[in-house]
C-alpha cells in the first residue's frame, strides 16, 4: 500500500505546517487540453499586470516559505522554493512554456495562489509511498537531465520515496525520476502550506484542482488534509 507521510520531526521543526492533498487516477496526459493551455497563460498574465514591479519575496504565501528555509538552516537567497522562481520567471518573462496538462495545471493554480504546488507520478514511487523527511546518507537524488546521481547529505528536509529523492531542499528542485510526463496515468499533488498564513488558500486551491481534474480530465478524484494531528494518508 503507498502512502503519503510527513515525519513527526518535520512538524517539530515546523509546527504549523499544513498540505493539501489531491490525487488523481486514470490521467490521459498525453493530449493536449485547450482550457488548461489557456488557463495558463491567463493566470500569468494577471499576475504579471498585477505585480509588475513588485518583490515577491514581500507577498505573503512566499515570504512564509522563505521564513520556513531559514529556520531550517536553507538560504532562500540560494535556494528559492519552487513558487518564488515561477513567479520570478513571470514577471521577468510574462508567460510560462506549455509542458503538458498536468504541469500546466499545476503551474497555473501555483502562480493563482502564490503557493508551492508539487506533483508526482505515482506509477515511479517505491511500494510505500513517498514522505517528507529529513534526509539520511543512503538516500540519493538525480538532478533533473542527469544521468549520474548524487549522494545527499544527512539532515536536508526532502521529498522522497524510500530512498530515492524526489525533490531536494525540500520546496527547491525537482528530481529526474520525479518529473512529470505524457506516459503519467496516476499523480499525487501536494499544495505546501502554514495553518497561521495561507490555510484557506491551501484549501480553496486543493478544491479548484480536483474539480478541474474531474472535470477536465475525466479521472478519479481523491482529496485530503496533512497537518501535525493528521500526518499521513493512503494514496493507493
């Protein structure tokens, strides 16, 4: 049976953490998807206009992130979470490249909500499932278009499915492994965020994915809740 689980030492370290959780089964995302593609592009342009000139390390979702990297030792500086890139690229660029539905839908809601949205294909997990947990030196990770893996360090918060890392420093960088593709029929999508900062916003964008998910793609929708007194669910 795989499971999602956020060790007990995450929460010590982060109290408040909280995620959002959908999962979907039954994915065709090897065709394109019109309403997605523009989706996309919509919520980057409305968050382009809307921030144009603006810091986002000062919006509130990010800044808790990058609160979060300090306490655990992480320069955000260095090692900017997931959703202060996107949004960098943004306002830098104006638009985001379409990669497929699943990713485009994922960017979308991430930069609607300014929150760090991962997504993983079930299909490549260990059996148990995949964890947030500090990292241990059996653990290794394979940096996205590489070939050779790295060994990691003991103690770096991690995503990571037995001992294979999917995303390191983290909210920072996703794994080769990990990645999201046309042949991915089945994905776990976890929405990152604090009960004290962006609860709400957490729950409002875990609902408009599966909705989307259901009705877009056609597929069976599961959605759940993570936080210190719920630490872990079933996934398949």
């Amino acid at each position: 049976m795989k499971q999602f689980i956020v060790d007990e030492k995450v929460f010590a370290a982060l109290p408040d953490y909280c995620l959002g959780i959908v999962t979907a089964e039954g994915v065709d995302n090897s065709v394109e998807k019109e309403s997605i593609s523009a989706m996309l592009d919509q919520c980057v342009s409305k968050f382009a206009r809307t921030y144009e000139g603006q810091d986002v390390r000062g919006l509130p979702n990010i800044r808790a992130y990058r609160e979060a990297f300090r306490s655990l030792g992480m320069n955000p500086n260095k090692f900017m979470c997931s959703i202060e890139a996107l949004t960098k690229r943004v306002q830098k660029g104006g638009q985001l490249p379409h990669i497929n539905p699943i990713v485009d839908l994922g960017n979308a809601l991430s930069v609607k909500y300014q929150l760090s949205m991962g997504a993983h294909d079930i299909g490549r997990m260990e059996a148990d499932g995949l964890a947030v947990r500090f990292s241990a030196v059996q653990d290794t990770f394979l940096p996205m278009g590489e070939s050779q893996a790295e060994t990691m360090p003991d103690g770096e918060l991690v995503y990571v499915s037995g001992h294979t890392v999917k995303t390191r420093r983290w909210l920072w960088r996703q794994s080769e492994d990990g990645k999201i593709t046309e042949k991915t029929s089945s994905v776990f999508f976890p929405i990152d965020g604090f009960t004290s900062v962006d609860h709400d916003a957490v729950m409002q964008a875990r609902d408009e994915l599966a909705a989307l998910l259901e009705s877009v793609f056609g597929c069976r929708v599961k959605t759940g809740w993570i936080d210190r007194q719920n630490p872990g669910i079933e996934l398949q």
